[in-house]
C-alpha cells in the first residue's frame, strides 16, 4: 500500500473549542486504526504558534507538528496558484500527500479537502454581519469549484451543500465525527471537581460557549417556570463566555429579573478534564442549541452515558444519542417539565455499568471514524 502523509490543519482556537476537539478527535481515530491500516501514514498537524498548546493532548499520536508561519504548505500554495510553470513537486518539500481542512485555489502542491460544519448562515442570517455572510459564501462557492473533495458533518449540511452547490454534489461527502474518551478521564473521582468548583450534590450542566444561537435563553427561562413553582434546580454553564457582549449582558439581566442567580453557575471556559468530570457528575447534559453542525457535547454525552435533555434540531435528531429526552428549541415550558423530572428522578454521578457499555461502543464507532476518514483520503489520492 502507498505510504501517505496526512497533514491536518488544527481548526479552531480558544474562541471556538469546537473546531478544536473536531482536530483533536480525528487525530486519535486515525491513532486508533489497527496497526495494518495505519502503518503506512504518516501523521502531521500544522497550527499557529498560539495554539501550539491546543496540540498537546495529541503530540503523541503525531509524526511530527509544522508551525504554520514557518510553513512551506502556505507558501507553496500560493505560488502554485501564481506561478504554473513551477513544478507541483518542487512547492511541497513536505511531500504532504492530502491536507485537512483547507481552503485553495484550483492549482495546488498537494491535494486537500474543505470542511464546512454547517450552513448556519442561511437559516439564522440575522446572527452575522453581511460581511461574515459574504465570507462564508465566497469560501463555501471556491470549495465548491475546485476543492478535490468537501466534507460535511451532518446529513443536513450535506443536503444544505448539494442544493446550494448542486455541480459539485459528486464531491461531497458525510463524515460524522466521534468524541474520543481518553483513559485519563475515567481516573478521576468526579466529586472532587464538583466540590473544586464549590457546586451543590445535584445539577445539570451546560457545556456551550455563550453564543446567541447555543440558546442559553431557553434554560434560563425554564427555571424561571420551575421557580415560580417553588423548584429550584441548578444548572452549571461551562464554555467561554462573552462578557460585555449585548447578549451576555442580557442573559445576566434575565437572570436578575427572574432570580435565579443562585441557580445559574457561570464557570467559563475550564480545563477539558475538568468539563467532562462535571459532565460525568451533573444529572443530566443539557443541549439547547437552535444549530450545530453536528454536536461535540451530544457526542461526549453519548461516549459517557449520561443522559440528556436536547433541543429537537434536525442535526441533534440526527445523532439521536441513547438516554435522551428531546423538547421543542423555543419551549420553556417542555425543558421546564424535563428538568423536573430529571431534578426528581436522577442521580448524581457515572452510572458505571452504563458508562461501560457506551465506552465499548465509542471505541468502535472512533475506529469507524478513523475508517471513513481514510477511505474519503484515499479515494482522493
């Protein structure tokens, strides 16, 4: 079999952790591929100098990281693009064979493949400004001339892609992801993070940054509706938050008017290990976006076997994760009933014969994944 070098673009930052996991994810299903099938990859990832620390939970799985001022993937990108005389060979040193995910022009030194998460920007256009829409557009319409292939993460986006792009439908293709539980996070007493915290025995946690469309509102007036009656859950919110923004500060308000501010934990952004140990120990996750692309909290929730309370968008329907209760996006009332009954019935903590099954199951959908990955690449190359 051919030897490839794969080399990943890390996506995201510290302002958007989702794009980060999704990296981080795929590197350790590629790890996680029997030795035959990935003895002939090499492994590489390229991320810029500040987030040289988002690629350390992965180093070990990787071959080698490229800084990317210093790289010779961007330079010799846009000579290719501008100089065709040039030899393809000669403007990739690195002799990357695919590189994941990029955007470019139609002539480059390697091959490579665009992600688009979502089409967000279409259904909720009143969340960017018109040049964050004309941006997206104008990367979406390139990929979809020239990119060798387009990986999109749900069915919806997919669907969304092909209609919109309905010329390059033959290029595009599903690939969902998967959370990978490391063994570190099974080493730990929960407790102990629930109490580092100074959080109550009994809550139900939030893991969304605090953006308009990953619908904070709806939980907070659901226990505005669950006050009224006397009932007076907590919910505990980590992910980085937007202090000073206009929709933060109007959350705070709300939280004021309806008084509950004891009620609603802002952690912030926090150590991932420290998330997923509340994630273990919390009732139930709560997930109320009004869009994702597909969700990294459903499939946490979904690799820890914890239930959850999820808002029926399309794409969390899609992943239908098991141990899940779904309610209306825009209905206080119907995620008001569904923390009662979480609140009344649930225990805190890892129901560890539940959290054994689903990490069984996790490893063989992340070598799944690794799989599909490798099957997209290699019919590319």
């Amino acid at each position: 079999m051919k030897d490839l070098h794969i080399c990943l673009n890390m996506a995201g930052d510290s302002g958007w952790m989702g794009g980060v996991l999704y990296t981080q994810n795929l590197v350790r299903a590629i790890a996680s591929l029997p030795e035959e099938e990935k003895a002939h990859i090499k492994l590489t990832i390229a991320a810029a100098p500040s987030n040289l620390n988002l690629v350390e939970p992965v180093r070990d799985h990787l071959d080698q990281i490229y800084i990317k001022e210093r790289l010779y993937l961007k330079v010799g990108k846009e000579l290719a693009e501008r100089f065709h005389f040039l030899p393809r060979k000669l403007l990739n040193p690195l002799k990357v064979d695919f590189l994941y995910p990029t955007s470019a022009m139609a002539r480059t030194p390697y091959l490579w493949g665009g992600w688009i998460p979502d089409f967000q920007h279409h259904y909720l256009p009143e969340l960017f400004s018109e040049e964050e829409i004309n941006a997206r557009n104008n990367r979406h319409q390139r990929m979809a001339e020239v990119a060798p292939v387009i990986i999109l993460s749900s069915k919806m986006a997919q669907d969304d892609f092909n209609r919109l792009y309905p010329e390059a439908a033959s290029r595009s293709r599903l690939m969902n992801f998967v959370s990978y539980p490391e063994p570190e996070w099974f080493k730990f007493n929960p407790q102990l993070i629930q109490e580092k915290y100074g959080l109550p025995e009994r809550f139900f946690l939030v893991s969304n940054q605090f953006w308009k469309h990953k619908n904070h509102k709806v939980v907070i007036e659901a226990l505005g509706i669950l006050k009224q009656q006397k009932i007076t859950p907590t919910v505990v919110c980590t992910g980085k938050t937007t202090e000073g923004s206009q929709y933060f500060n109007q959350l705070i308000t709300r939280i004021e008017e309806l008084g509950i501010g004891n009620q609603v934990r802002i952690l912030g952004l926090i150590p991932r290990l420290d998330q997923i140990q509340l994630m273990r120990r919390c009732l139930a996750v709560i997930q109320p976006s009004l869009f994702e692309g597909w969700s990294t909290v459903i499939e946490d929730g979904r690799a820890l076997g914890k239930p959850m309370l999820v808002s029926d968008f399309p794409v969390h329907l899609e992943q239908n994760p098991p141990h899940t209760h779904f309610f209306e996006r825009s209905n206080p009332e119907q995620l008001a009933s569904l923390i009662f009954q979480g609140f009344s019935t649930l225990q805190p903590g890892s129901d560890l014969e539940k959290e054994n099954q689903d990490r069984h199951k996790n490893s063989e959908a992340i070598v799944a994944y690794g799989r599909r990955f490798m099957e997209i690449v290699n019919d590319v190359v």
